[in-house]
C-alpha cells in the first residue's frame, strides 16, 4: 500500500528548511566506507547526532508527533511508534542506491520492526532534477515518486527502492520507519476497510447507530481484540 498524506504547508516547510540549512550536515549514515562509495551518497541530520544539531532534534520531534496524531494514519498504519527519525538531503550528484531497509531497527531492547518506511518531502519539485524515489514492487511494478512539498509518502519497509540521481538543485527530506501495532498487512487492510465502514454509517443520519452499524462496530472491535499488539 503507497499512500500520501498533506502533513505540512508550503509555509511550515520553507520554515523547517531554513532552519536546518545553517546546520552542520554529515555524511548519510552507512555501514562502512564502501557501502557509502557503492550504495549511499547522501547527507543527513540524525536525531541526538549532537549539539550542534539539537536544534533539528525539537524539529524531529514537532514532525514525529503531527504523523503520530494524523487520523489518516492512525487509522491505515496503526502506528505504535516511530524510530530513527531525520533529515537528509541530496545535492547534485547525491543518490541513494537501490537496497532493502532492515527488518529491525534501533539498539538493544529497543528494536522495533520496520512496517513502514516514511519520506515527508520538505522541498519544491522543481527545486531538483532527478531525485525520485523508486519503488520496485516483487510483481516487475516500479514507481517514480517526486511529491509537492509537505507531502508524507509511506509504503511497505518491504518493498525495494532507492533514491535517483540529483541532478541540478538539491531535494531536502525527512524520513522515519514506522512498527504498527497489527503485524500483518492484510489484517491492516481489513482494520482499515471496517474502521472507514464504520465511519460512513455513523455520518449517515439514516444508518448511524442501526442495528447494520452496531454489528459492524462489534465486528471492528473484536478484529482489533484480535491482531493488537501492545
């Protein structure tokens, strides 16, 4: 599932770019030196990379709560937390080869699975050349996505992709990897199906709180009581 969702204004994101542009930028966090040679040729602002950069963790903060909080999420992802948040960014040249993201992340106890990935595109389109992101899906589907800025673009942590070529301008980003609390995708599917099911009947005068919309709660909440995982 590839979904968009408007986070930000055009406003709020020209805000969050000047205040990050002034920031020390390090190499995009990688592996080893020859898997940024061969794979990764980006720069990022980690969360807790540093002092310098403690501006951009309050930053990372303010965006990890508004997708948190956004009912569109809540209801399709599920979420129950959102890891390794930050802020990259490509310049000419700059690219993100093709590659899977790891099953689990963080440290420790702390790891989490990754269901979902998350780039929010912070800058204009025509700002760059190049730059997409590109999904290739397991069936020989491949997407070519370059959003309006303030668009949150989340797909399966799954599915194959990289970033392109920069080729004039830079493309600003942030992205974060999302653990939902329902493990399996096609009962996430179904959660969301019933959740909007239930949602039209109770804004329908003529079905709200019927006999029809009373069972289908019932049914929601059971699935739930089901596939939740805390």
């Amino acid at each position: 599932m590839i979904s968009r969702v408007p986070l930000l204004s055009a406003s709020q994101c020209d805000e969050l770019v000047s205040q990050l542009s002034p920031l020390p930028w390090a190499s995009g966090l990688a592996p080893g030196k020859l898997y940024r040679q061969k794979v990764k040729g980006n720069e990022e602002i980690a969360f807790q990379m540093g002092q310098q950069t403690a501006p951009a963790d309050a930053l990372m903060r303010q965006i990890t709560q508004a997708i948190m909080e956004s009912s569109f999420i809540r209801t399709r992802m599920f979420p129950k937390s959102l890891v390794n948040p930050r802020f990259n960014r490509y310049r000419e040249g700059g690219f993100y080869g093709k590659h899977a993201d790891s099953a689990f992340l963080g440290n420790g106890q702390q790891q989490v699975r990754s269901d979902y990935s998350l780039t929010l595109f912070l800058n204009d389109p025509d700002d760059y050349e190049g730059g997409e992101l590109e999904l290739a899906f397991a069936s020989g589907e491949v997407m070519k996505l370059k959003e309006p800025k303030g668009t949150l673009l989340f797909y399966p942590s799954g599915v194959m992709h990289q970033v392109l070529p920069v080729e004039r301008g830079e493309r600003i980003a942030f992205v974060g990897w999302v653990e939902s609390h329902i493990q399996n995708p096609q009962h996430r599917d179904v959660l969301s199906e019933i959740t909007k099911l239930c949602d039209y009947m109770m804004d329908d005068p003529e079905l709200a709180l019927t006999e029809h919309h009373t069972r289908a709660l019932n049914v929601k909440h059971n699935l739930f009581r089901l596939w939740w995982k805390n």
